[in-house]
C-alpha cells in the first residue's frame, strides 16, 4: 500500500500489466490433417480427378470464463487444383483427445476468392454470441472438418496442390494476435503414350482406351496420345499405381498393336518435407508414358488385306 512521508510525499511501487495478456497464458495451436489419406500420412495424399480430400483442422481453445474472446476465427488457402465443398463444414467441440463433445452451429463461413481456375480463400469464424457461451471455455479443442474436389487445374508431379492452414486469430477487443497453421499436399499424375510406325515415324488417328473407360485417347499429328477424361472433358488426372490401355482403333493402313499395355504410375514419399515436396520420386514432370509402334497393313497376293 502507498504510504506518506514529510520529505518524500506519497511513496508507492507499482508494475503495468497489459490486460490483453490475461486472456491466455499460452497461445492457442492450429494444425491440418488430411483424414483419408491413400498414403496413411496426415499431411499428403495421391488421388484421381474427382476425388474427395477430407480435411480436418485441430485448434486449441484459449481465453477464460473471467475474459471471454470476441474473435475466434481460421483462415484456409487452397490452390486451384482443389475445388472446396461449400457444403461440407462440420464444426465442434472436443475434449484434448479430440472426442467431439457437441456441434457447433453458430459460426460463418466466409469466402473471399474463388472461381474457375483460382485459388479458393475462405475462413470459418465462431461468433462472438457463441463466444460468450461457457461450453466453449470448458472445452479443450474446435475442430473443423470440411472437403474439396480433385480438378482439372490440379498441377501434376512433385509440386503437388496444397492446402494451408492460414492462421487462428483470437483475441478480445483490446487485443488480437493470431498463430499460423501448417500445409498439406494433394498429387496427382498423367499417363500418356506416342503413337509410332516400324520407322519411327509418328501416327496420328489411334484410339486408346484407359484400363476401366475410366478416360480416352486419340493420337494427334504428333503421334501423342492425351487420354481426356469423361466426366471433365479435360487431360485424366490419376491416383499413382499400374493402369492399362488397349488399341482399339489403329490409324488408317495399320494393323492395331494386339497386346495390353501397361502404363506403371510409380510414386514413393518421404514422411518429411524435403525440398518442398513430400514425393520422393516419381516419373518425370508427372507424366508416366509409353511408346507403341504399329506396323503397316500388308497386301497378300490374293489382294485381301490382313
């Protein structure tokens, strides 16, 4: 307490604390996970065009019954290859090992960038009503879950398309602060293959089944066959492993290749981020191909084709 004195008038100490900081004495933690991962890691998978990823962002709760935030909100970027579900947001509470203890209902969705061929921005706020609520603070974890679409602009090989767990920003109104996330990676490939006659000479006009319809493709003048895909109309995007084509058409004065071919997609991972990717290998610039040389059709001398 302050006391008086005759030479030194009122004699006190005193320290500054900043109130803002009382609202947590740790900071909060934000993570992503992708939870059906084909490569049983939470941070990478390998899919097809079309495929459903399903995310999962963890975040610690912060603040107290005796301050209450007024902002709790995280922030996503996902690259053009990813198409989100606008209608797949799930939100709850969980304890610290993560059982959901109850749904959350009361927060906001917000897009700020998304269209054909763009990045999608977006971030998912609790409101500062909820806030308020005392479920929140007795709880240990808010968990986000949500899904995008492998598409058409997915960038095939090593680079992959990530997803990054932006930042969650909290705070009061006297102070917010915010913790940045982490990234996850979706790959993806492309099988091709050139079409050839017995002197190397490029054909156009050959039609190649993917193994499962799943996607067809014609020879150009170049001999390149680009398996386009039904659903998007656009170049096949593909899960790694082993596929198989069939020529069912070969160009005009060419007998057709009679055997199965297979195309390997062959990709392994690295459980750390090295060199900014998590693949370790696989075919180059992401794209698995094969030659197929067809032979000229030949004229017997009854004058029949074979």
């Amino acid at each position: 307490l302050p006391y008086y004195t005759s030479d030194k008038g009122w004699v006190y100490t005193y320290d500054t604390i900043e109130l803002a900081k009382k609202v947590v004495e740790t900071p909060p933690t934000t993570k992503k996970e992708i939870t059906n991962s084909t490569k049983n890691n939470v941070n990478f998978t390998d899919v097809s065009l079309g495929d459903t990823v399903n995310y999962k962002l963890t975040n610690t709760i912060t603040g107290s019954k005796q301050i209450r935030l007024t902002k709790y909100t995280v922030y996503d970027d996902m690259s053009k290859g990813l198409t989100l579900n606008k209608n797949s947001f799930k939100v709850y509470l969980a304890d610290a090992k993560g059982t959901k203890l109850s749904d959350i209902t009361d927060f906001k969705t917000t897009v700020t960038s998304e269209g054909e061929g763009k990045a999608t921005i977006f971030n998912v706020a609790l409101s500062s009503t909820y806030l308020q609520k005392d479920a929140f603070y007795e709880a240990s974890q808010v968990v986000v879950e949500y899904s995008a679409v492998l598409n058409k602009y997915a960038v095939v090989g090593k680079e992959g398309n990530p997803n990054t767990d932006t930042k969650l920003e909290y705070g009061n109104r006297s102070k917010t602060s915010y913790v940045e996330g982490n990234t996850v990676y979706v790959y993806t490939y492309c099988v091709g293959a050139t079409k050839y006659d017995e002197k190397g000479n490029k054909l156009a006009g050959a039609d190649f089944p993917l193994y499962k319809t799943i996607a067809v493709g014609t020879s150009n003048s170049e001999g390149k066959v680009t398996f386009i895909s039904k659903t998007e109309n656009s170049e096949i995007r593909l899960q790694s492993g082993k596929y198989y084509i069939v020529e069912t058409k070969a160009p005009t004065g060419y007998n057709l290749y009679g055997k199965v071919i297979e195309i390997n997609i062959n990709a392994t991972y690295n459980n750390t981020f090295i060199n900014g990717t998590y693949v370790n290998q696989c075919p180059n610039n992401g794209f698995a191909t094969v030659d197929v040389t067809d032979s000229k059709v030949t004229l017997p001398s009854t004058g029949g084709y074979v």
